[in-house]
C-alpha cells in the first residue's frame, strides 16, 4: 500500500523529490506521515480537503481488504 501511496503522491506534487513518507504499523491500523516541500502541502490537501480526503478514502478501501485501517496525516513544514 506504501508504493500505491507514494504513487499517487508523486504525481501530484510539484517538488517529488521532497516527499518523505514514513509507514508505522500497529495492531489492526497502519498510519503513514507525509512530509513534503511546503508549496505542495495545499496541493495535497485540496480544497476544502477534497484531494486528501479522496486519497484517504482510496488507502482505506485497500486497507480494508486485509481488514486493517489506514490513518495518513500530512505533516506541515514549520
């Protein structure tokens, strides 16, 4: 699921190569933390988090499969 992700991410970012994803698997939920370059973190989010929430929606339903959830949080650059 972290190559999918990281798929889908890359192509929409301006700045590829600043895109860090860190994978942490726990009991029955997997959470993925994205860093990127901060142009691109309003790119990832969307507006009105419509383009976060679709990707989202995408890790869970292939999470759900294997009966796991997915949790990814974008990490703002300080």
């Amino acid at each position: 699921m972290k190559t999918l992700l990281l798929h889908i991410l890359r192509e929409l970012l301006q700045h590829p190569e600043a895109l860090e994803l860190t994978e942490a698997v726990g009991g029955s939920t997997t959470y993925y933390e994205v860093r990127c370059h901060p142009d691109d973190v309003g790119i990832v989010i969307g507006k009105n988090g419509k383009t976060i929430s679709a990707i989202r929606v995408l890790i869970n339903s292939v999470a759900g499969r294997d009966e796991r959830k997915a949790v990814l949080e974008i990490i703002e650059p300080d």
